[in-house]
C-alpha cells in the first residue's frame, strides 16, 4: 500500500485537508480597526485577547469535514482500484467546493464587510489537494491497466 506513489498523493492531500482544520484562512481589518479571523468553523472577532464567534461558517465545515473522512478512506480502498478512482474524483469534487465556499466568504466579508484582508497560504491547499488527488487518479488507472493487461496475457496462454 505505502510502497504505491498514488498512495502518497492521497496521504499528503489528507494532510494538507486536515491543517486547514487548524489555521485561519484569512484575516481582515475593518475601517474602524477590528481584527476579523476566518476559520473553517466561522468568522471570529478578536477581543480583549480572545476570539469571539460572529458569524458560523457550518457549510464550509461540512464540506471541509466529509473531505477529511473520503480522503482518509480512499487511502485504504487500494484492492478495489476503480472505486477508488470514483472517490478520488468525488473528493477533486469536494475539495473545489471548499475552494468555492471559502472565495463566496473572503468576498462578502472583505467587499461587503468594506475591511481589508490578509489571505494566507493555506488558501491555496484546497487547489493542490486536487492536484495531488488528479496524480493520484492517474498513477491508480494506471496500476489498474497494468492488472488488466497481465490478466489478459495470461488467459490468451
């Protein structure tokens, strides 16, 4: 299982889905000089040192959380090559829902909200994730031609 590249595509994109579980996505500053911290979990304000919870962001948590759990099960779905191209392709699917959910959000609090943001780093996770997930996709179809082509072989003896 470990000794398959594909295999290590969808660990690092599982790794890099569960950091965005710890880190904020962007911050903003609003015109009268609040700090505004953009979570998986929800928009969060910081006063007197802690983070208050404005806004909740629970679909972008969903999609975040069913990603974390398909790409953790793919990992071991490797006898079964072609569902796991299925799942591959549902969490390339998941992943740029989290792009999209996590663009409509950086838009309506910084153009709306009228404040300025700092993106990060990990906004761009959700893109490589699917990047990792697509070479994945192929070294899989491409382990699963091999099988079909030894199998043909050996009923044409």
């Amino acid at each position: 299982m470990i000794q398959r590249i594909q295999t290590l595509y969808l660990l690092v994109a599982e790794v890099i889905t569960v950091i965005l579980f710890f880190s904020k996505l962007a911050s903003f500053l609003t015109t009268d000089g609040q700090e505004l911290i953009l979570k998986y979990n929800g928009l969060f304000q910081i006063g007197n040192g802690l983070l208050e919870k404005m806004v909740s962001t629970w679909p972008l948590a969903v999609i975040l959380i069913a990603t974390a759990v398909v790409g953790f099960l793919v990992i071991f779905l490797y006898r079964r090559r072609m569902f796991q191209i299925r799942i591959c392709f549902f969490a390339m699917f998941l992943n740029f829902g989290i792009l999209i959910l996590m663009g409509y959000y950086i838009y309506s609090i910084a153009v709306v909200g009228n404040s300025t943001m700092a993106l990060s780093v990990v906004d761009a996770f959700p893109l490589l994730s699917i990047v990792l997930y697509y070479l994945a996709y192929r070294g899989i179809a491409k382990d699963e031609a091999m099988v079909i082509a030894s199998s043909f072989r050996t009923r044409k003896k």
